[in-house]
C-alpha cells in the first residue's frame, strides 16, 4: 500500500484514520504518518495524539471483552488458550513492566490486554498503566518516522546536490569530447578531399 499517496489524499482525515488504525495496531501506519508529518503532509503533535488515544481506546475495548466475555470465548476459541496463558505467564513474573511493553512483544500483543482483562489486574490499574504504555508506544513509532523522515530528506537532499554536480561534470566531458571529435572530424575529412587540379 502507497502510505503517502494515501495521506496525501486524505489530508486531515489521516488523523482520524490514525486513530482507527491503531485500534488494531498500526505500528507500520503510524511510521509513515510519522514521515509524512517529517515533510510536513501532517502535523505531528495532532498525530501522535490521535495514535497514543488509538492505541489505547483499542486496548482498553479488549481488556474490557476480555474482562466481561474472556472466559465463555476462550471455551469457543480454544486455540486462543495458549497465547492467553503466555501473556498471564509474562505478567505473573513482570507485573507492571508487563502491562507498558506488552505492545512490543509479537506473538502475543494482540491477545495480551485481552488476557489481563481475564486476570486479576483491576481494571483501574490497567487503565493508567495501559495509558502510560500507549503514549510510550505512539511516540516512538511517531519518532521513528519523524526522525527518519527528516533523515532520509537530508540523505536524498546530498544525493540530488551530488547527482546534480555528477550530470554538470558528465554534460562538461561530454561538450569537451564533442568539440574534439568534431575537430577531428574535419581534420580527417581535409585529408580524404582531394586537392584541386590546377587549371592548365
């Protein structure tokens, strides 16, 4: 998918698009939100707010159904099972650093907040802690584009002025190369002319 091209035709509704994407998750989205805003498609304060409330609406909503219906899906879902038990395993041992990285952690991020809503954890607790987590990660990823943006601009910008100082340098050999072929040219062309017969 052609992020740019579809900010660009977005515009202001990127933010809301922000937002709905990382309900789900949306890390790659908000990466190249994240650049657009390095070249100034988006504004980013507006955008890593729209990422942190995403991110966190979304799962605060799975600890909720988690808290509320996990126990009858899980008996629906047994495959879920394993990965559940995982992340209550991770938060058993880290408690709260568990519930700020979660996000980080593939292979069970998107069963993790789900899980914690089937714990013990209230549900006070996590709210505070899964938003702490939520800015934590919409910052970094709204960095990461950010500051890469302005990174590869810089790279592209020295690659054009070098390109540029390249062609200048080829176009100059090449006028240089044609006046001395052209010269010689006209040198061979007065040798194979044959002289004029002098009149008798």
């Amino acid at each position: 998918m052609d992020f740019q091209r579809f900010i660009l035709e977005h515009g202001t509704w990127s933010y809301l698009i922000t937002f709905a994407w990382t309900f789900f998750e949306g890390e790659t989205f908000v990466i190249f939100a994240g650049f657009a805003a390095a070249q100034g498609l988006l504004a980013w304060p507006p955008l890593l707010l729209a990422a942190w409330l995403g991110s966190f609406a979304g799962d605060q909503t799975y600890f909720w159904i988690g808290r509320h219906f996990g126990v009858r899906l899980l008996a629906r879902q047994p495959l879920w099972q394993a990965r559940v038990d995982r992340a209550l395993a991770w938060l058993k041992r880290f408690d709260a650093g568990f519930i700020l990285t979660f996000r980080f952690i593939y292979g069970i991020r998107n069963f993790s907040s789900f899980a914690l809503g089937i714990s013990k954890v209230h549900w006070r607790r996590f709210c505070i802690l899964n938003f702490i987590a939520a800015g934590i990660w919409a910052a970094i990823f709204v960095s990461v584009g950010y500051i890469g943006g302005h990174a590869l601009g810089r790279v592209l910008g020295e690659l054009a002025e070098r390109f540029s100082e390249s062609m200048l340098i080829v176009f100059a050999l090449a006028l240089i190369i044609g006046h001395f072929a052209h010269r010689l040219h006209r040198r061979r062309r007065r040798k194979l002319t044959p002289a004029p017969i002098p009149p008798n």
